[in-house]
C-alpha cells in the first residue's frame, strides 16, 4: 500500500509539474519552436519563431518556462505578449565575431543626445510602430552580453528593452539585472504601464523619453552609476515631443553597489567607479535631454537611498511645467536633495531658445543625511527665472562640512551652458536652500537641521522677485540676500532677526 501511496502522489505532482510548465491557453511555447532553454544554446532565431506565428495567428502570449534562454535580438510584432514564467533567465549572449544583435537603425537625428537614445534596434528586445505589447511574468532578463560602449555597430548590443512610437504597452513583474545603456528606453511610447519591476543595472534604469499617458508603479531601481527612473525628451525622432500626463508612485531609488539590491548585501563599496566620479546616481530625475518638454506630471510615496536626489531640469529649450511631487522620504543624499535647473544648453537645431521651468509643488518631504556642500538649489539663468514654485512641509538633515572646505566660498558659477549637475557648479554658500534667478518663490513649513557645526547661512537667495518665508527654521539660522524684491518672512524670526544683505 505505500509503495502504491508513493507512486500515487509521485504521479500527483509530476501532473501539477506539467500544468505549471505548460503555456497559457492559446500560447506560443518558445520549446515547440526550436528554444532549448539550456543556457548553451542560441535561442534568438526560436524565439522570434515563436513570435512570428503568434503574430500571423492574429497575436498571443508567447511562453518561456523555466530555463536560461541564450539570445541575440528579439523583434517584438503587434498583439504580442512575452510571458517569463519563475526560473526564467531571458541571457544576452555576447557577440562572437560577427554574430550577434540587429545593427543599430539609421538615425532620424543623433546630434543633440547620447548615441544610445538615438537607436533601438540594436538591443535585447525592441519593437518600433507596434500596438498592444507587453512583457510580463516573475522571470529575469539578464544583459550580460550588453554594454554601454562601443564600437556603435553590428553586432554589439546595448540595451535590455528598446521601444518606439509603440502604443499600449504593459510591462510588469519581471526582474532585470544588468540591463547595459538602458535596462528600458521607451522613445514616444503612449498609454505605457510599468508595474512592479525589480531593476539592478550598470547604467540607466527606466528611461521615458517623449512619452506620454504613463505610470510607473511599485518599482525598485538600484542604478549607482546612472539614473534610476528619468523622464527625458530628448530631440531622437527627429522632432520634438513632450513628455506629458506621467505618475510616478510607490517606487524605490537607490545606488548600492551593483547586483546587491538583487542579492540582498546592499553595498556601499564602488562609489569610485562612476563614471562621472561624483557618487552613486540612482534617483528620479527630468533630463538632461531636454528639447520636448514635461508637462503635467506627478510623483508620490517615493523612496531615495544612498543615492542622488530629485532632479528636475530643464536646459534644451522645453518647458517644464505643472508638477506635483509629494510623499518621498530620502537618505544619505550625496548631492542636492532637491536640484530644479532651468539652463541655456539649448543642445538642439538652430533657433531653440531658453525653455521655462513653472508651476512646482514639492511637498512632505522627508531628507535624512544630505551633503550640505550642495544644500537645496533651485536656479535659473538671468532673463530666465524659475517661476512659481511651493516647497511645503519639508525637513531635511544635513551633515556638516569641514570649516577648511568652507573659507573660500564666494558664490556660484553660473554656468548656464554646462551639464546640470549639483558637484559641477561647486560648494554652495548656503547649506540649507540656495535660490538664484526665480520668480514666486514659497517655503512654508520648511525646517531644516544641522548634524554638527557649519558657519554658513542656512539660506542665500540672489534675483529673487517674490519669495514667501512662512514658518522656517533652521538649526544656524542666517539669510543673505542679493537682489532681492518682494520678500515677505512670517513665523519664522530667528530668520527674519538673521537676514543680512551683500
């Protein structure tokens, strides 16, 4: 009687194996198109079998079960799900020789960004004109055969996911790691889903750029080297194109050591390795790519570790306009908590003008540990000010600066035409906020504290008309001013008897 229990439940679950490994219904198991799944093969050619029959069959889920599918460029068509099922690894194989990824497409434009945002083909999986795409299930992409150098050319690959002009897309519940230049760009993709990602990757995390009608939800980005989650509208289709109507909700930034968010070791160890040797990127940032525009966005309960701050720029001739930012918790900043940036760059065709940086609400913001040698920066250029903006219920703790690094602190660089990065422009004079070139400016409800000795001012704004000071504190209090009109400081007088003029 056991040995027929035994063989019984034996039989059990072998049958509950095959239902879980079967494809759903309707599906395109990548197996029965050739795939092998064994992590020494090259399954690239299978794969886009698979999905070639399930485009001719009018569209479908395309199955990977569980295996190490070894792969060179995936084409995505139109009505075409690719489902990784749990112990799934989607590989970049490396090149050998001659053999590898799709060579990247000609350009439409690749004067005014970076080679990788004006190509797509030459990636993991891309699609370009397609409706109705997703990329789902628990399984893992793995560009390990990725990179973010050169030489731009057949057959090397350098991103993970490329889409464009794409419409109706959903990606949800997969894992990358190591996702090269890119884990995802997503070029003038509209009605864009992202859920519940788990991203560790050596450059970019979520790249939107020019997009429009997208959320972004439940997402955990660690990118040391890159940005995390960051809107771009850059000029690579050849016209410009507003990045517009985006929620950014429930995420998680950070910049750990690469692979030990996935690992769970979170490392503070390779900070000398970014590339631009100014501390471990992650964050949520607008630009640098900056010609189309944003417009109509909103960011709530977001968490930042060990990682830059928000960023919001603006320096390629677009607007940048009606954002609301609410709920983020930050700790140990290594540069501006928060940095708005309206610059004169103007990296586009001839003619392009300065943009607008306008209508900002940032509030509930919680910062522990950020490096006062930067402070809060919120800058325009002269003739071009940062217009209504309210900073509200914000406390930040800033660690202290050496009294050497500070004697020889005058001002800023303008810098107007330079990349816009906190470290580029220098130590700041001011360790709290430093507001120059604005126009209705608010801080209410703003506490910012000190965790050990700084002789700076807490505040120094410079071209300001109109600024609202109601209810500030700061552990050092001290407020210069140059060039300021309109300011009006209410409950806050320890402020208001430390106010100095240069």
């Amino acid at each position: 009687m056991l040995h027929r229990a035994a063989f019984l439940l034996l039989l059990l679950l072998s049958c509950f194996r095959n239902v879980a490994a079967a494809p759903p219904a309707g599906g395109f198991n990548v197996r029965d198109f050739g795939a092998k799944g064994d992590s020494a093969t090259i399954d690239s050619d299978a794969i886009n079998r698979a999905i070639g029959a399930a485009a001719k069959a009018g569209g479908g889920t395309v199955y990977f079960p569980a295996g190490t599918y070894r792969s060179y460029s995936i084409r995505l068509q139109s009505h075409i799900s690719l489902y990784l099922d749990q112990g799934t690894v989607l590989l970049a194989a490396a090149p050998v020789g001659a053999v590898g990824y799709d060579a990247p497409e000609p350009a439409a434009n690749d004067k005014f960004q970076d080679f990788g945002h004006s190509h797509w083909h030459n990636s993991l999986i891309w699609g370009e004109n397609l409706v109705d795409i997703s990329i789902l299930g628990p399984g893992t992409i793995y560009g390990l055969g990725l990179t973010r150098e050169g030489p731009h050319q057949a057959p090397v690959g350098n991103k993970a996911i490329a889409l464009k002009l794409c419409r109706n897309v959903l990606l949800k519940d997969f894992t990358v790691r190591q996702g090269g230049h890119f884990a995802l760009l997503a070029t003038g993709v509209d009605n864009l889903t992202i859920d519940n990602l788990k991203l560790d990757t050596n450059r970019d995390g979520l790249d939107i750029d020019g997009c429009q009608n997208v959320r972004v939800s439940n997402c955990t980005v660690n990118s040391p080297w890159d940005d995390g989650i960051c809107l771009k509208s850059s000029f690579a289709l050849g016209y410009a194109r507003l990045t517009e109507n985006v929620t950014i909700s429930n995420c998680q930034v950070s910049g750990f050591d690469r692979g030990s968010l996935l690992n769970g070791t979170y490392r503070r160890n390779e900070a000398a390795l970014v590339p631009d040797h100014e501390g471990p990127t992650g964050r949520i940032k607008f630009g640098t790519e900056s010609n189309g525009g944003f417009r109509n966005i909103a960011i709530s309960n977001c968490v930042f570790t060990y990682c830059r701050g928000l960023a919001l720029e603006t320096v390629d001739g677009g607007l940048l306009e009606d954002v609301t930012i609410t709920n983020i918790t930050m700790r140990d900043v290594v540069n501006s908590p928060i940095f708005l940036r309206l610059g004169s760059r103007l990296r586009g065709p001839a003619g392009t003008v300065t943009g607008a940086l306008r209508r900002i609400n940032i509030s509930n913001i919680t910062v522990y540990n950020a490096d006062s040698r930067f402070a809060t920066l919120i800058s325009g250029v002269p003739g071009h000010p940062i217009e209504d903006v309210r900073l509200s219920n914000i406390s930040i703790w800033y660690r202290p600066l050496d009294a050497a690094s500070i004697a020889a602190i005058q001002d800023l660089p303008e810098d107007e035409k330079g990349y816009p990065e906190p470290q580029k422009l220098g130590v700041g004079p001011a360790y709290g906020f430093y507001i120059r070139h604005a126009r209705n400016i608010e801080l209410h409800d703003v506490n910012i504290h000190l965790l050990g000795a700084e002789t700076r001012p807490a505040l120094m704004l410079t071209d300001v008309d109109g600024a609202r000071l109601r209810n500030v504190s700061a552990d050092k209090a001290g407020l210069v001013l140059k060039g300021v009109r309109g300011l009006v400081i209410s409950d806050s007088e320890p402020l208001k008897k430390s106010t100095r003029t240069r």
